[in-house]
C-alpha cells in the first residue's frame, strides 16, 4: 500500500478519479489540477494499490484567528474507485487526511457531504460526526 501526496504526473488516474466524483458533468483540467497542487496549504492525498491510484481526497489547511490562531482543516473531494469500494481504500486515504491535519496543528477538520452520496456512516466510521454543528452552503 502506498499513500502519498499526488504530482501532476498523476494527474491522468486522478482525472478518472474525479470523472467517477462529480455529478455536475465538468472536471476541470490539468491545469488547473497543478494550480490546486500549488496552492499553499492544500494537499491531494492518494492511495494507490498495485501500483494504481484507488483512492484520493484533498485537504486544505486554512490560517484562523481563533483557537490561538491554530488553523482548521476541509476536506473536499473524497473519492475511491467504484469497483474497489468497500475495501478499505477510502477509509485509509481519510485516516492519512486527518492525522495530516493534525500534524499540521489543525484545531478541527471538517466537510460537506452530500445527503444523496449516502455517504454519512462512512465518514462516521473515520471519526466525523453531525451532532455539534450543521454544515450549510449557498451554490452557484
């Protein structure tokens, strides 16, 4: 099992990820998959097995004013492979997200996941949990 930061030679399987992903019909380019690389505070985290890439996630560590000024963590992007679903994959690639996070200072990390994805006992299953707060969002 590898997990690692992805580069934008990864770029091609990470496409095919975000393609099984989004239900919007558009995944941006590479471009803008390196500018996203490049962006202070944000890593595309990636587990890969048998040399493929089945599992990956982003995390963004943003500056805070509160809490001492330690910063928070989002995770957005959380995806593993259709076919390999289950397996394990996105549990370990969300286990390596957090425990970034915290080695980054993070005082708490957070995400949006969509009521329809059904995905809720996953994230539950990592740590996450609904009781303290309700994420709420404004779409464009």
């Amino acid at each position: 099992m590898t997990l690692r930061c992805l580069t934008v030679d990864d770029w091609p399987e990470a496409e095919e990820l975000y393609w099984e992903l989004t239900r919007s019909g558009a995944v941006a380019g590479v471009d803008s998959f390196e500018a996203i690389l490049a962006h202070a505070g944000t890593s595309v985290f990636g587990k890969f097995h048998q040399g493929r890439l089945v599992a990956m996630t982003t995390l963004h560590v943003l500056p805070n004013m509160t809490y001492g000024g330690r910063p928070y963590g989002l995770v957005e992007n959380v995806v593993a492979k259709s076919k390999l679903r289950g397996q394990g994959h996105g549990k370990a690639v969300m286990q390596h997200c957090v425990a970034q996070a915290r080695e980054a200072g993070c005082y708490k990390v957070m995400l949006l996941t969509g009521q329809a994805r059904n995905a809720r006992g996953f994230y539950e299953a990592v740590g996450f949990d609904a009781d303290e707060k309700w994420g709420m969002m404004i779409r464009f």
